[in-house]
C-alpha cells in the first residue's frame, strides 16, 4: 500500500511549481506527479519519498491536501499486461475509482496504481492471482 498525495490547486501560471518546489526544497524526492485539470482548479495527484512531511508543508501553505491510500501493482512490459491486470480486476468485480501507470525507482517494472475502494482487499486479491503489490 503506498501514500498518495492529492492537492487541489488554483489553475494558473506557477501554481505547479510552488507546489513542487516548497516540498523539493524540504529534501522530499519525487517518485511520480499526475495532474488533472479543469478550467478553473486542478488535482494534483503524487507519490513522493515524504508524505507525511509533504502533506504538512502543503497544509502550511494553505492547500487543500489529503493522504489517499493507494495500491501498486507490478506489471510487465509486455503488450497487453495493462489489460489482463483490468481484467482479473473486473473478473473479481473489483471497481476501480481510477488508474495511472508510472515507473517507481525500486521496481524494475512499469506500476499500475490504482485507487479502490478497500485496497486491502484488492491487495489481498491480486496477490492471490500472482500479482506483486507495493
């Protein structure tokens, strides 16, 4: 299981870079970022080396921010192994609120994170059909 951060932010010029940079210079690492946007704020979604302090820098500076338990699955690099892990998901009937695949320094392998509902249970699941979690 790993800690995923979510902030939202104002969309505008610099807002990403204050973000990042007020963590960067606390020596917090980043492992990945994701943003979605909207016209007016954005979320934006990271999993980093601190979450703790990195959550607490954010609130400091105003942002609403969260810890979101999240769960990284190890895929192959081969064609189609995004989608045989969907579809055991789906054949467990398993609802995935959303997805992102990024690479994370201590795996070899590309990471599906995944945000579910009970990731203990989708842990436990996936483990159980051979699928290394992190």
């Amino acid at each position: 299981m790993l800690k995923q951060i979510s902030v939202i932010a104002e969309n505008k010029k610099g807002a990403m870079n204050a973000i990042i940079g007020g963590i960067s210079e606390a020596g917090v690492d980043f492992y990945n970022v994701v943003s979605n946007d909207s016209p007016e704020f954005g979320i934006i979604r990271m999993l980093c080396s601190d979450p703790d302090l990195a959550i607490a820098i954010l609130k400091k500076e105003g942002y609403l921010a969260k810890i979101d338990p999240v769960l990284g699955v190890e895929i192959s690099e081969e064609v189609g192994s995004l989608n045989k892990l969907l579809q055991d998901v789906s054949d467990s009937f398993i609802n995935i609120d959303y997805l992102y695949v990024c690479y994370i320094r201590s795996s070899s392998n590309p990471v599906a994170i995944l945000h579910v509902a009970d990731s203990s249970e989708v842990e436990e699941c996936l483990a159980f059909k051979g699928y290394h979690c992190l």
